[in-house]
C-alpha cells in the first residue's frame, strides 16, 4: 500500500534522488538577486531540470500559475535586522501547506545558537504534525551560534544531522563538511536520507558542480542549492549543469561542459 508521505516524496525527487532549489531567503535577506523577480526565477528552475523548489507560503498564495514541479514550504523565519538572527521561529504549519497544494515541509534548526532549545521544540512539534498529515518534513539542520566554533567540523556535523533524524525528520539537510570522507561519515551515521546544503554564493561554477558530486559520491540523497542558483545568470543552464551529476549521475566534467555549451549557445 501506498502512503500520502510516499507520494509526496516521489513528487519531490526523481530515481529517489532530489535537486532542490531553495528560495526562502527573502525573510531573512529581503529580495536579494534572483529573488526580486522570484516567479521568473522559479520558471527557470522548472526549466533547467530541478525536482523541486522550496519557498515561504505567501510566495506560493500569489504564484500566477501552478508550479509544473514539487515544491516545500518552509515554515521558519527570522530577519538579518532582528535582534537574534539564528533564532528560527515557526510561521506556518502542515494543513496550511497542503491546502496551498504542497508535497513538502522544512523547517530551519541552528543547533549551538541560544534559542536552540525553542528551535528544537518546535522541530519535535512539526515533525508530529507532519506524521499526522502525511506531509515529508525536511529538517534545515545548521551548526550556528555561540556554542559553535568550528560549522563544518565532521564530529559536530554528524551530531547536527543526528538531531535531526532523532527527532522525526523524514529528510535532513546540513552544510558540506569539505571531502568526501568525512560526509560519508556525516551521512553514514544519519538514520534519515541526508540532503547538501549549498553554502555562500560562489563564483566559480566548477566548485559548485563538484561539491554536488562529492556529495553524492559520499552518499547523499542529493542537493539543496539556493544562492548558487537564483543568483546566477543563468539559473536554468546551472540547474542543467547540476542535475547531470545528481539525478543522471555524471561526472563534473560532462556538467561543465554541457555548462559551457549552453553559453555558447
């Protein structure tokens, strides 16, 4: 028999891997490149290839048409002006999600940050809620805050990526640690499927393709790429670039080159 959660899940990936476009970063950063013309941005995401995309609620309530592939609704916020940045709280909740049509939720969790204790609260709580519902949540998990001295650390990343896990995620996204190795640990030692988180922009299109494919060699169930995508200036061709080596399992240098390709074009 099938499940709600099964369904939604085979929406959000292809061949059980996911290439996933973040855009929620308008909360905390305001509408930043790529994000000021958020709709466009989103058709060519669709367009380059990518399983889905994830977005604030209100962005989806005022989408001129449906999106044409799944997408998650993040339901935590905060804002670089506040007084406490790395405290995430909870803006949104399951049945709001699937009444807006989504196959997804996510919530933001800075583990080693002051508020981490109402951060992981509220991360036990819509994981409940998520279960009731059927709906797959994907647990945004961050080493961020004064407890934390070293974000990409193996030892603290793996412990990160456990509370996810341990406390009901279905899938669960955390900052790449630098090498293969040690995210195999990372995703080794996880009980729930571990996604990439993209990082900072880069401007080197090469180091964003091969930290996607050191990823999945180490064993992850696939990408979340934000600011390396909306901010490019060709997010389609980059997304085309990227999903060569998540969903189609090839290698850096075949991506590039279709990259390359395309800028010929």
């Amino acid at each position: 028999m099938v499940s709600g959660k099964q369904v939604r899940l085979a929406r959000l990936t292809e061949r059980g891997r996911m290439l996933c476009i973040p855009m929620d970063h308008g909360i905390t950063s305001g509408p930043m490149k790529g994000l000021d013309t958020i709709y466009k941005t989103i058709r060519e995401v669709e367009r380059g290839g990518a399983t889905a995309f994830l977005v604030q609620k209100g962005i989806v309530k005022q989408m001129p048409e449906p999106p044409k592939i799944g997408f998650i609704i993040h339901v935590s916020g905060s804002t670089s002006l506040g007084p406490d940045p790395n405290w995430k709280v909870r803006v949104g909740g399951a049945e709001t999600a699937l009444l807006l049509g989504a196959d997804g939720l996510s919530v933001h969790i800075n583990i080693g940050s002051k508020a981490e204790p109402e951060m992981l609260r509220k991360l036990g709580e819509v994981a409940d809620e998520c279960e009731a519902w059927g709906i797959p949540l994907i647990a945004m998990m961050y080493p961020r805050g004064e407890g934390i001295k070293d974000p990409n650390d193996p030892n603290v990343l793996t412990h990160v990526a456990r509370i996810g896990a341990e406390l009901g995620a279905d899938i669960v996204k955390v900052p790449y640690s630098g090498s293969v190795e040690t995210f195999s640990r990372v995703v080794d030692s996880c009980p729930a499927p571990v996604v990439m988180a993209g990082g900072p922009k880069m401007d080197n299109d090469l180091a964003v393709l091969r930290m996607a494919r050191e990823a999945m060699d180490a064993g992850a169930m696939g990408v979340t790429i934000g600011r390396n995508v909306f901010m490019h200036e060709r997010p389609a061709a980059i997304v085309r670039a990227l999903r060569a080596v998540v969903i189609e399992d090839r290698s850096v240098e075949d991506a590039l080159s279709l990259l390359e390709r395309e800028a010929r074009a």
